[in-house]
C-alpha cells in the first residue's frame, strides 16, 4: 500500500495500492500512520509520489457505493482529518506527480508545500461536483489555499482536469519537469527546504497555513451537516454510478 525509502535522510513515501492508487479508509489510514512516525523521526522532509503513470485517481467511489451510508459515516471525517495532518506537517512535504492525480488525489498533492509534476504524464483537477458530491470543507479550503482567486471559481465550478502548463497556472502544480527527473527533482526541493531551521520552517508554515486551518473549522461549522448528508443522498450516489459508467465504462466486478 506505502513504501518507504530513506534518501539521506528525505523519506521517499510511494503509494501503491490497487491500479489507480485511489484514496480508501485503508490508505487514509496508512498515510496517517506514516506521516505521524516520520514528524517523530529524523527524518528531515518528506516526497509522497505515486507508482505507475497514476498519482491517485481520487476516491474509491465503487467502495462508496458498495459501503453505502455505514462507509461513509467514518470516512468523510477520516479524510478530511487526514488531509488537514497532511496540511498541518511540520516538516517539508513535496509531492513529486507521477501522472494522473483527480479529485481527492489532487486535493492531496495540493496539501504539500510543493507540487512538482513530470512533464506529459497526466491530468490534474478536481471533478467533485462532476460527480455529483459536494467539497467538505478541509478540501475545499486546500484548493483555496493554492489557486489563485481569478481561478478559483472556474477549478471549483467547473470541475475540470488540466494538463501541464494549465495546471501549473491555476496552481494546482508548481513545477515540471521530463518524467526521468520527477523524483530527484521533488527530492532537490525537499533537501533545500530541509536546509531552513527545523523550528523556524513549522513556524513559517504555521503562520502561512493558519488562515485556511480557521476557515477550515469556520465552513465545518457551518457546512459539515449538509455536505454529510449530500455524500449519503441517494440521488448523489446516482449520479456517482452515471460518473463511473461515463468515466470507467463498466462496474467492478
């Protein structure tokens, strides 16, 4: 599900679970874990990429459907919990985009503080509303947090997938570069990252990220109840199976 390999000190985090590394309870989980031993390590930073030519496709919506309002119960909260972890580490966290990274998967590379993608390998976006479910309220805030304002209404209402150069403009990625240079590239930025005092680097983050973190808690508050019970609508879990039909083309098996 995880690999991880130590690069002088950089952990390597590789997410290798199932075809399209999509976002489940159980990954959610594994991420967490990783995440919360490494800030207790001495490790100095942190790359997260993907394996294959997929970063992650986003959410497991055929576990979705099949677990049904039970499933959903624990994970909405599960993810919106770990991605605000992702957001809240204290140490240099660079995503090196390997391909495709949709939906949640995008909203977790926009968590980290860099985002570099290789180059022809893939799109990046977030079709949530495409599918037919709102954005709680900790992934609504990440994408507000790295898209520019002239962009963020069309990323967000429209629910496109850019490619490269597109992406890169609306902040959904900050760099990129041929596909052979992917990881030593995210690795370079995390070493010079790295190099900053530990102490004042979380701070800096702190003070940069603090913001969305409140608005963060503000749109939970006020939000929470009616995005909880969109995501368990039967008719949103309709029009998640018209999105898997259209997107995918068949049912698992």
């Amino acid at each position: 599900m995880l690999e991880i390999e130590d690069k002088d000190g950089i952990e390597l985090l590789r997410i290798r679970h199932g075809k399209a590394n999509t976002v489940d309870a159980e990954l959610l989980e594994g991420i967490e874990d990783a995440l919360r031993e490494t800030a207790a390590s001495d490790a100095r930073a942190v790359v997260m990429t993907g394996s294959g030519t997929i970063f992650s496709a986003g959410v497991d919506l055929f576990k979705v459907l099949e677990g049904g309002v039970d499933y959903l119960q624990a994970f909405v909260p599960l993810l919106s919990n770990v991605l605000r972890e992702v957001v809240e580490f204290p140490k240099p966290l660079v995503a090196a985009v390997n391909g495709h990274a949709i939906a949640g998967g995008c909203i977790l590379a926009c968590a980290c503080d860099y985002k570099v993608m290789a180059e022809g390998t893939g799109r990046v976006g977030v079709p949530e509303l495409r599918v037919g479910v709102p954005f709680p309220s900790v992934p609504l805030e990440i994408v507000r947090m790295v898209v520019p304002r002239r962009y963020l209404q069309e990323v967000l209402l429209l629910g496109r997938t850019y490619e490269g150069e597109e992406a890169r403009e609306r902040g959904l990625i900050d760099e990129i570069v041929p596909h052979d240079q992917l990881e030593e590239r995210a690795l370079e930025i995390a070493f010079e990252m790295a190099t900053v005092g530990a102490e004042s680097f979380s701070l800096t983050k702190r003070q940069l990220r603090q913001p969305h973190l409140d608005a963060m808690d503000l749109t939970g508050q006020l939000f929470a109840g009616e995005v909880e019970t969109l995501w368990k609508a039967p008719a949103s879990h309709e029009a998640i199976r018209a999105y898997l039909e259209k997107t995918v083309g068949k049912k698992r098996s």
